[in-house]
C-alpha cells in the first residue's frame, strides 16, 4: 500500500534542514506543508573568493572563456557565480562552446541564462560519475575544457576528462564553509525539537563534515541526541561516507535534488523501520 502525494505526507517526522541560509527555508517551508515538523539550521554557508589572486584567477579564465570548447558547471551556485563574472566580459557569449551541468539544477540555471546546455541529467544520481557518462564528454581528446565550481571540492571530472585527453582548467568562483554560529544554530535547533525520531537531511558530503564536526564539539547531551537521529544524505557515495564516520541510521536518496530527497522521506513516513537500526553513533 502506499501513500499519495497529499498535505499529510510527512505527517509524523521532524526534520533538521542544514542547507544555505538562502536555500534552507524555502525547502523547510515545503516539508512543513506535507505535515513535517522542519527546523532549520545551516550548517554550509557560500560566499564569493575575496583574494587579489583568486579574483585575478577568474578573471584570466573568463577572459580565455572563448578558448574553451565545453565548460562544465558543477551547481547552480556555480552557474550564478560564473555568470555574473561572463556578463561583464562577454555581453555576448563566444559561441561553439557546448554547455553542461552536473544535475537538472544546474542544467535548469545555464537555461535560464539562454544558454543552449548539451548535457545534464533529469533523473538517476545526478552527480559528476553520472555526467561523464554522456556520449558528448567520451572522446574529448585535444580539447580544452573548463570547470566552473567553488574552491577545492571532488576531483573526478576533471581527472578523468584529462585520462581520456582533454586539457582541464578549473575557474573557482567561491568557497564553502561552516558558519560560525553553527553550534548555536543546531543548539537552539535542539530546542525546537522534541525527543521522537529526528532526521537530519544532509545534501551533500561537505555538509555532513560540518554535521560530524560540530556535533561532536557540542555538549555530550546534545551531541548523542543528534548521534541518534537518521542521516538523510544524496546517494550512495555520501552515504558510504557517513558509515565511514560512524553513523548507522541512514537513509539515501536517489539524488540531492528536492524531489529525490522527499521521495527518501515520504518512504520513511511510510515505512518508519528505515529510520533504525542496531546501533547509533558512537560520541564519546
């Protein structure tokens, strides 16, 4: 039997939403109105590259951006970036230069910008293993080709574009971090919540680092409560990374796009068994 789309989808869970500032309380306002009890507190917070070096980086692969043949961007943040940086230098695009995005958010954001996007995927796990699969990215050799991302992050595309020949450049464009109030945030979170099952939705593997790290910095009473709650995360790879860390409740979505992370959620209110297991987290 299962359950259809409906206002009480969620009824029953409490979720703690972590993502951006700017993102987290729309998504928030979405769980809240399928039943959920959501409370939000960031745990990733974005901000532009600030050094003379890094903005003179940029600036040096904008001005070459009609050099590149394909320019990949990893998010929808990297698209925002990377296009205020092309509006000013190019008011018209260079064309022949094929466009792809890591997920249909990303994809979504080059189309809203006009740009025709070569490939991106709409459904699976919408991550870079996934785009490199694209017939347009397999014989790639000779070409140039950019990245537009934030600092630091997976190395798998361009690695494995320059293995089949192209010759990759990353334009980093801003940086992740944890705020600084993220043990307050998730502290006064606490308070918000009551004692049943907590799920921590998680979007993306730095956002569990933080999770992990911060948690565990918090008094021994806060930090076990959190230990017990289920870890949502977006794929398989991340939750390969959670279990690394300790964790044992986690669920996995198909993808960190909103409708993959519900679906994980709407089969957690259904089937409440997937919210446990043997064991939790060891915090001591």
């Amino acid at each position: 039997m299962t359950r259809s789309a409906g206002a009480d989808t969620l009824t029953g869970l409490q979720v703690l939403v972590t993502r951006p500032e700017a993102q987290a309380e729309a998504w928030a306002d979405t769980l809240r109105a399928l039943g959920a009890h959501a409370v939000v507190a960031p745990l990733l917070t974005l901000s532009p590259v600030s050094t003379p070096e890094a903005k003179q980086a940029i600036k040096q692969c904008i001005l070459d951006f009609d050099l590149y043949q394909k320019a990949i961007f990893v998010s929808q943040n990297a698209v925002a970036y990377a296009f205020e940086w092309l509006e000013d230098y190019w008011p018209q695009l260079p064309i022949r230069i094929e466009y792809y995005g890591v997920g249909e958010r990303t994809g979504r954001a080059l189309e809203a910008y006009g740009v025709p996007v070569t490939a991106w995927q709409s459904d699976g796990a919408m991550n870079s293993e996934a785009l490199l699969a694209a017939p347009e990215l397999q014989s790639v050799a000779g070409e140039r080709i950019v990245i537009f991302r934030g600092v630091g992050g997976r190395g798998v595309l361009a690695e494995t574009l320059r293995e089949r020949g192209a010759r990759v450049d990353y334009c980093e464009l801003y940086q992740r971090q944890c705020p600084d109030d993220a043990a307050t945030q998730l502290t006064q979170a606490l308070t918000e919540l009551n004692e049943t099952p907590l799920v921590v939705a998680l979007h993306s593997g730095e956002t569990l680092e933080n999770f992990h790290q911060v948690s565990r910095a918090l008094p021994s009473a806060q930090a076990r409560r959190l230990a017990r709650g289920t870890l949502l995360v977006p794929g398989e790879r991340v939750a390969q990374q959670a279990r690394a860390l300790g964790y044992t409740r986690v669920l996995t979505a198909e993808n960190a796009t909103d409708p993959g992370m519900l679906a994980a959620l709407e089969r957690a209110a259904i089937d409440p068994t997937l919210l446990q297991t043997d064991g939790t987290h060891d915090c001591d």
